[in-house]
C-alpha cells in the first residue's frame, strides 16, 4: 500500500503539523513571545473557523480542481507556511498563519479521500483510507518525539524549521506518487480504447456485440462517462442540504462535529494543563506519544474491520 503510507505522511503534515504542533509548542513560545491563555482561545476559534471554510470549499473547488492537483497545492502551502513560523514570529502574523494551515489541511483531507476513492481497489479502500487517516495519529506520536528529543536540544523554533523540511520531502515523494497513477491510469484508458476499438469494428457507434450471444450493449466509453458523471463533487448547497435531509449524512456530520468540537479543543489545551501540572517536563511529550501510537493501532483494526464487513 504505497499509496496509503504517502498518503498518511500527508496527513502528518496536514493535520498533524498544520492542525496540532502550534498548540503542543504554545506552553514553550507562552514567554517568549509574551503570549496569553486569551490569545490560546483565539487560536483555537480560528482553526475552528478555519476548518469549516476549508470543508466547506471542497464543493467549489472539487468541481475545478482533480484531487491529485489538490493534494500537491495543498501539501506545498503547508510546508511555506510551516516554514514561514520559523521566519515570522508576530503574533497577529502567525495567527494568520495557522488559518491557511487548518484551511489547507481541511482541503487536503477531501483531496486524499477522493484520491482513494479514484485509484483504490474497491476491496482494500477502507484499509487505505483509515491508514491514511491515522496519518493524524502518526502526527501526535512524531510531536510527542519532537517534544521529547529535539526540543531540549535544539529549542522551539527550530522545530518549525525541521516540519517545513519534512513537508518538502513528503510533497516531492507525494509529486512522483501521483506521476505514476496518472501514467497507469492513462495507458489503461489507451489499452481499454485499443482494446474497444477491435471489439467494436463494423457496429453501430456506442454498441459493442457480445461474441457468444449476438447482443449489442453500451460501449464502455459510455460507462466511463457516466461514472465519472455520477462522481461530480457536490455543491456546498447541495451538501449542506444532503446533511439535513438525509439520514446517513445527517448521523455522519453530526457525529463529525461532536468530535471535531471536542478533539480540537482538547488538543488545544492539554499541553497548557500538562505543562501546569509538571513545568519543563517530559509528561507532555510521553503524553502525545501515547495518544499517536493508540491511535494509529486503531485506525488500522477499524480499517480492517470495515473491508471485511462493509458490503462492496
């Protein structure tokens, strides 16, 4: 599953440098930067906010926009902004900042599950798509480290400087990722079409004769058409208006906003809480590492789970 891990190593970025680092390193820049618990709640209203912008944008920018393109845009603005918290250091400026990571990391989820869905064998996407998720995971557990060994060697700031390499290398990995699946893609179609073409000589045009039984059906041009037809993101009208009216996407985005309401805000505190209890300890960083190892041990069981017992 190459696809799945490169996959995954986007949502450390994304999600688990984008969404969560900021408010792990906060207890350590509070001083410094001669920031407050007031500017910790602003912080955590704009990635709210942010997040939800970036959902919601999917609709018009899925429309335009194929989801390997958005993946590479996505991934190459978190890793300049990444490394613009290690140039900048204003506080307005890097609450900016954090707006275009979450907004990205956002966008970059929808991507990497249309990405999953278009090139993913139906019988292993849910493993794909949970390993990919607990991307995020991986991201707590590498903070953790961070928090661990490279922060009590080299300092905090530096640690912007490293996740903005990180970010690079992901990206340019992520870049000859997708490379690969639109040459395969494209000489599938050529050989489909070498193929159609030898099987559709001399009968009517969008018919292809059945050898054994003399009948005629839709060519598979056809069926392609209508596929990528029936794939078409939605508008956010369309999915604000899906959300309310039917029952699974109600009970989905319902269960989606306790969560994100929740972790979100959990996350964003419990560093400051950690650092309360045992300042200048190594409790914060053992604390994400946990949470990034079970994580990652549960995404991929619940991935399992879900291709054994989904029906295809």
């Amino acid at each position: 599953m190459p696809m799945a891990f490169i996959l995954a190593a986007n949502q450390v970025v994304s999600h688990g440098f984008g969404l969560f680092l900021f408010s792990a390193l906060f207890p350590l820049m509070r001083e410094p930067l001669g920031l407050n618990h007031w500017y910790l709640t602003t912080a955590g209203i704009t990635t709210q906010v942010a997040y939800l912008a970036g959902a919601l944008s999917v609709g018009f920018l899925g429309r335009w926009v194929p989801a390997e393109k958005l993946v590479l845009i996505t991934g190459g603005a978190a890793g300049l902004l990444l490394l613009s918290l290690f140039v900048f250091s204003d506080p307005y400026i890097m609450i900016g900042v954090l707006f275009g990571l979450v907004f990205s990391a956002a966008v970059s989820w929808s991507a990497i599950v249309g990405l999953i869905s278009r090139f993913a064998p139906p019988e292993s996407a849910a493993s794909r798509l949970t390993l990919a998720s607990s991307g995020t995971a991986w991201g707590y557990g590498i903070n953790g480290l961070i928090l661990l060994w490279w922060v009590p060697v080299f300092g905090w700031q530096s640690v912007w400087a490293l996740v903005a390499v990180v970010a690079c290398i992901v990206w340019l990995v992520t870049l000859s990722m997708v490379l690969r699946l639109v040459r395969e893609q494209l000489a599938e179609g050529e050989q489909q079409g070498l193929d159609f073409h030898a099987l559709s000589s001399g009968l009517p045009e969008n018919t292809v004769q059945d050898g054994s039984h003399g009948t005629s059906h839709p060519s598979r041009s056809t069926g392609h058409q209508l596929k990528e037809e029936a794939l078409v993101a939605l508008t956010t009208r369309q999915l604000l208006m899906a959300s309310f009216t039917e029952q699974r996407a109600f009970f989905s985005g319902l269960i989606y906003f306790l969560v994100g309401m929740i972790c979100m805000t959990f996350t964003g505190w419990l560093n400051t809480y950690l650092d309360e209890l045992e300042p200048m300890s190594s409790l914060a960083g053992s604390t994400w590492s946990v949470i990034g190892i079970s994580g990652m041990a549960c995404g991929l069981l619940i991935g399992r789970l879900a291709d054994k017992k989904a029906t295809m």
